[in-house]
C-alpha cells in the first residue's frame, strides 16, 4: 500500500504534490474505519478563518490507565483570510478545511512525495510575497471604523466609555471628532 500516491501526483515549480481530492479517497478506501473530523477554530466573525482537521485512521480504542482513547490520529491546521483571493471572496472557510484536511492526512504520511505543503499553500505563499503589504492603520482610524461598524446605541456607549478610559491615546482634536462621530452615529439609530 503505496501512501505517497506518487501517480497521482501533479508538478508544481518543479515538486511533486498529490491533490488532497486524492489523499480523502485513498483514505476512504484503505481506512474503513477512519473518520476525518473538521472544525472552525476562529470566531465565526472573524475575517481570518482558522480550522483544523483530525485524522483517525482506524476508530479502534485502547486503554491508557483507566482511560479509554483513540490509538493514533493526525492533525492538520490551515488559516485564510477572507478576500485575500478570488475563491476567498467567497470560499475562505471552505478553502481553509481542505487545506487541514490535506495536511492531517500528510502528517498521516498519505499523499507526500516532495513535501507536506500543499499547491494553495505554495501559491499562497508566493502570492503574498508578490502582494502590497497594506499600511497600518492608527488608533483614531481603527475608532473610526468602529464606531462606523456600530450596530446599535449599546455598542456605541461601550465605545464612548472605552474612550473616557483610554483619551490619552488620542490628540485632543481625533478625541472631539470621535466623540462627534458617536453622537452622529447614535442619532442615526434614534431617528
């Protein structure tokens, strides 16, 4: 039983990478009693999608004390930072769980010929090397967006007091037009 899948393996910028469609059904066939579990580890919010995969190739107990736990399993982790490409524009999360499973299943030694790293990953990479990095923004422009973001008077007011707390972290002037912004803001939800 040949898990590096070397046949199925495509050329990518001169390594050998087995696509992870590849990897699941080998698993599939050749584990019968595996399971792969997936799961959302960042904030469903969160414009950064984290997830990671475990592999159990065999769902067969053991005993370790008194304890009963699985005999082997193999994890995988991928992030994606939504609109960071185009099929992140719309697929983060979907992109970010075959990523995990791809590399659970790599750590499982299935599908690993030149490397763990699969092509998203290397085009990733590549990608941001060639990419603008984005300027930073200040703390007034973060305030701003967040009061802007605001969905109602409740998170305004957390705003308007995280700022009587933290005012010697503005210019007076950045301080008066957040204040402003609030109010302005608040306005629009009463009216």
């Amino acid at each position: 039983m040949d898990k590096s899948l070397k046949e199925k393996a495509i050329d990518f910028k001169g390594k050998l990478y087995v696509q992870v469609a590849d990897r699941i059904k080998y698993f599939n066939d050749n584990y019968p009693k595996g399971y792969i579990l997936t799961q959302l580890l960042s904030d469903p919010d969160s414009s950064t999608i984290i997830m990671i995969a475990i592999v159990v190739p065999n769902d067969i107990k053991e005993f370790e004390g008194n304890e009963m736990k699985n005999k082997r399993q193999f994890t995988g982790h991928a992030q994606e930072v939504i609109g960071s490409s185009f099929i992140n524009k719309t697929s983060a999360m979907e992109n970010a769980e075959t990523s995990a499973v791809g590399r659970a299943l790599a750590m499982m030694g299935i599908g690993v010929v030149d490397g763990i790293a699969s092509i998203d990953e290397i085009n990733k990479a590549t990608n941001r090397e060639k990419a603008p990095v984005a300027p930073k923004l200040t703390a007034y422009q973060k305030m701003v967006t967040s009061i802007k973001d605001a969905k109602d008077e409740e998170a305004l007011g957390r705003i308007k007091s995280w700022l009587v707390e933290h005012k010697d972290s503005f210019k007076e002037t950045e301080l008066e037009k957040l204040q402003n912004l609030i109010d302005e803001e608040k306005d629009g939800f009463t009216s």
